[in-house]
C-alpha cells in the first residue's frame, strides 16, 4: 500500500460533540426534548438534514420549514467550525508516521467543500493533507467509486494501491468498488441500523480504535526500514 485515504467525520476528525451542541442548542431555543448526545452521533454520517430531523421529527425531509433549519445549521456550524473538535487521539502520530516515510494521506467526504476546507484550516491540516475529494468534484458521490478513483488520480498512485479508512457501510462500498484496501473504523459514528453487523460490510480490516487503526496501517504501509 502506497497511501491512506480516510472519510472525515467520524473516522479522521471527531466532530460530533460540535454537531451535539448546536442541535441540543436548537431544541432548547424551540423548547424542545433535548435529543441524547450519542443519537446524534449516529446520524452525523448520514448529514446535516438527518440530524436536524432529531429535533423535528415530524417534519419530512423534503418540507421546506425543515430545509430552512437545515440551512440554520449548517451557517451556525460554519461559523464555529472547530469549537470542540479535533482529531480522534492518536490519530496525529499516525498523520506524522505517514508524512516521516512520504506516504500521502487525504480525505475522501461527502462534506461539502466549504465546510470541508474550514475544518482542515482551523486544525492546521490543509497543507498536510495530500488531497481532498469533495461531493462538488464528482458527478456520483459514494457509495460511488467516481470519488475514489479521483484520490487515487490527484496523487498519482493506482487505486488498488491506496487503503481507504471510513466508518459507513458506503464508505467500504465505494472503496471495495474502486478495490482500495478497505478499514473500518469501528470506533466512528456506526449508523444505528448497521451497527450490530459489522462483518456485513465486508471491509477488508475491522479496527476498535485508532491504537488498532495504527498498526494494521503499520503492517500494510509503515513496514520497518532495515539499517
């Protein structure tokens, strides 16, 4: 394997306990039950619309009303991006084992770009990252492997030769699809429904944290140089 690609919510950064704070906000401003902070965990990777659905649930998620509070969200979130998110401990040692040997690492998201960028500025990491794939540069999002395929192209290096770490269902598909290496992030924001299977997935590699995440990528990337 010649490079790491990760998703980025829930597997690279963990930015679940901003997405907590202004949903919670938002129902304590509409005097509503306040939703468990580990609901909204699982519906971070499912986006913006499924999360703000928490607080209104009797709203369809086409309904204009609950477009306008998704719209709310988004601009509350862009503002204060990074408040209290930061990478998963232990995942800086890993970023800093891959830039030591040269093995570009990226992000492959369903995040919009703007969004994207002003998380990776605010923790330092646009100049780090080798190459960011956005839902705006491709015609098919994942489970797609269009975005994969893109990674693989920006950096140079053939698809089959790249892991891909996510911790959705649709993270492993488009990188089966695109037959990367395939880790999942079992530590992440699992979706309810497709947790308790996680064999079903079919990634290549299961990981409990980032400890586990450090050393499978050690086996297949950080190969010890012999003096």
């Amino acid at each position: 394997m010649k490079a790491v690609l990760f998703d980025l919510d829930g597997t690279l950064i963990d930015t679940a306990a901003d997405f907590v704070r202004i949903i919670q906000d938002m129902c304590r401003e509409e005097s509503r039950e306040i939703v468990p902070a580990e609901l909204i965990r699982t519906q971070v990777s499912e986006g913006a619309r499924a999360m703000v659905k928490l607080v209104y649930p009797e709203l369809e998620v086409t309904d204009p009303i609950l477009l306008a509070h998704r719209q709310r969200f988004l601009d509350l979130y862009g503002a204060d991006i990074a408040v209290d998110t930061d990478l998963f401990d232990g995942m800086y040692p890993l970023l800093e084992a891959l830039e030591t040997r040269s093995i570009p690492w990226g992000i492959v998201t369903n995040k919009p770009r703007w969004l994207s960028e002003s998380l990776l500025a605010a923790l330092n990491l646009t100049e780090r990252c080798s190459v960011l794939v956005c839902p705006e540069d491709v015609g098919h999002t994942k489970p797609h492997p269009e975005p994969m395929y893109l990674a693989a192209k920006q950096i140079e290096i053939a698809p089959q030769d790249c892991i891909y770490v996510g911790d959705h269902p649709r993270d492993i598909e488009a990188g089966r699809a695109a037959e990367m290496y395939t880790i999942l992030a079992a530590y992440g924001y699992l979706p309810l429904e497709h947790r308790d299977d996680l064999a079903a997935w079919r990634a290549d590699c299961i990981v409990q944290s980032v400890e586990e995440l450090h050393q499978c990528i050690q086996a297949l990337v950080l190969k010890p140089v012999l003096g």
